[in-house]
C-alpha cells in the first residue's frame, strides 16, 4: 500500500503543528501532492484507466482550492508552503 498511516502521520507531523493536526491546510496540500503524484505515476502506465483519471482531477481541483484558501488568508504560509512542495502557479 502506498499511502500508510505512518507516511500520514510523518506529512501531518512536518506540515502541521503535530501528527495528530490533520485539519492543517499545509498538511492536506502536502498530502494531495503526494496522492497527485502516485496517480500521475500510476497513470503513465495506464492510460486507459479513467476512474483513477477523475479521481485526479478532482483531487487536483480540491488542492487548488486549499492553495486559493491559505492565499487569500495568509500569504506568506502560501508562499512557504508552495516553495517546500515545489509546487508552481
């Protein structure tokens, strides 16, 4: 399995306050981008396989309204947090 309660704990322990703050928007955005990147990975291989395909494009769209929500609220955690993902507008 790609995605263990351990690796969760560890994108809500860097990005949150703790390993128990899910609600942090800087852990949920890491944890899309991670669960974005496995699809992306999984899809080079299957390229017939729309299912995965919706469901990364709406996990796209819901990263993108968390990254709109920190920057409309607080900037600088938005610039942070777009800087440690690697993530680009």
């Amino acid at each position: 399995m790609y995605l263990t309660s351990e690796i969760k704990k560890g994108f809500f322990k860097e990005h949150g306050k703790s390993e128990f703050d899910t609600g942090a928007s800087e852990a949920q955005i890491a944890l899309f981008t991670y669960r974005i990147q496995h699809l992306t990975g999984h899809l080079k291989s299957n390229k017939k396989d729309l299912v995965t395909r919706r469901s990364l494009v709406r996990l796209v769209g819901k990263r993108r309204k968390l990254l709109d929500y920190l920057k409309r609220e607080d900037i600088s955690r938005y610039r942070a947090i777009i800087k440690k993902l690697g993530l680009r507008k």
